[in-house]
C-alpha cells in the first residue's frame, strides 16, 4: 500500500497545525501583562490620597479652625487668606488627569500598541518624579506655611504656630493614614520600576513588533 496517497497522513497534518497556530498567536505576553496592570496600580495609587483627603476634607478644616481658635486667633482668617486644609474637588483634577493617562497607556500596553510602549517610557518616569516632587512638598509644609504666615502682613496669621496647626489638620485624618502614603510611594515606584522592566523584556518588544506591523 502507497500510504503517500493515503489520506490518514494528511488528517494527522490538518488536526495538528490549528492546535500549534492557535497557540502561539493568541497567548499575550506575560511581560505586557505586567507593565498593563503596574500602570494601573500606580494609577489607583495616585488618586488614593486626594480621595482620601476629599472625604475628610471637612473634618480636617475643622480641625484647623479650631487650632486657630485655640491658639486665640479668629479662625475666620483662614478664608480671608484663601487658606485650606482640607481638599476640594479642584485638587483632584490632576490626580484624575494622571491616573486617566497611566490607564491609557496601560490599555495600549495591553494590547500591544506601540504607542503604549512610547508613551510608557515617557509617562512612567514623569510620574516618579512628579511623586518625589510631591513628597518633598508635603515634608515642608511646615516651612512653607510659616513662610506664608510670616509674608501675609497679617499679625493675626504671623502669630499663629505653623507645626500646632499641621498636626492640628494631620490628626483629622484616620490613623492609618501614614501607612496608606508609605504603601502609594512603594506601589508608585515599584509600579514604575517594574513597568519599565516589563515593557523592555524581550516578549514585550517582540509583541509591540508585532503590533507595529499588523498598524
């Protein structure tokens, strides 16, 4: 028997290459996998804080309303100097601005898109430095609201001890407050650090090649 004529060696052939093709196009890289869902992380990250500050906005300017009082000033200086404390709507403009984009090019990274990789590369690092920005901010509040008492040209508010009045705001806040900010910087560096990586594995670049050419 001529089996090179037989159809058994053809259905052997037919049944196993859709297995193999199948397999190979459509599993996502790892790598992306990765670099997608640290984008967003850091993004829920970034907006935690705001969110945070948003909801007990009221209960920390209250706070420092009343320190004011108790350090025998009228707390109605505050306003009068456009001071607050507590966060507005307005403060989450950027946080929302930031965490929009991170998600962006995270659903680009996710699919593969090269734009996803260029704008990765550009937003990540953007994004730990805007956060050590922030932090330098927030570990000279003090300072800088002593300067702004002192600049005023209000005796009411020169009078006034800047630390009293940080700590007054800061105990307004849950407790647990100092371990939220230390998990954000960890997942916002880490995120960034690991989304870099990811992005640069070989499987990344090979999918992003891929994408490039099926554009």
């Amino acid at each position: 028997m001529d089996l090179s004529t037989s159809r058994f060696p053809v259905l052997l052939d037919t049944r196993k290459e859709p297995t193999m093709t199948a397999a190979t196009t459509s599993r996502r890289p790892r790598a992306l996998t990765v670099a997608a869902f640290a984008q967003f992380a850091i993004a829920l990250a970034f907006l935690s804080i705001p969110l945070l500050g948003l909801v007990f906005g009221g209960d920390v300017q209250a706070a420092a309303r009343a320190e004011v009082a108790r350090q025998g000033q009228d707390p109605a200086v505050l306003a009068e100097h456009g001071l607050a404390f507590g966060e507005t709507g307005k403060a989450l403009i950027v946080p929302v601005a930031v965490a929009a984009l991170l998600t962006l090019t995270g659903s680009l990274t996710l699919a593969a898109k090269r734009a996803g990789r260029v704008l990765a590369w550009i937003v990540l690092p953007l994004v730990a430095l805007g956060n050590i920005a922030i932090m330098a901010s927030n570990a000279a509040v003090v300072e800088t609201l002593g300067k702004v008492f002192a600049d005023s040209g209000d005796a009411r508010l020169a009078a006034l001890d800047a630390r009293g009045l940080v700590d007054a705001a800061f105990a307004a806040y849950p407790a647990w407050l100092p371990a939220l900010e230390v998990a954000r910087a960890v997942v916002i560096f880490g995120g960034v650090l690991v989304g870099l990586v990811a992005i640069s594995a070989r499987g990344a670049r090979v999918a992003f090649g891929r994408g490039r050419k099926g554009a």
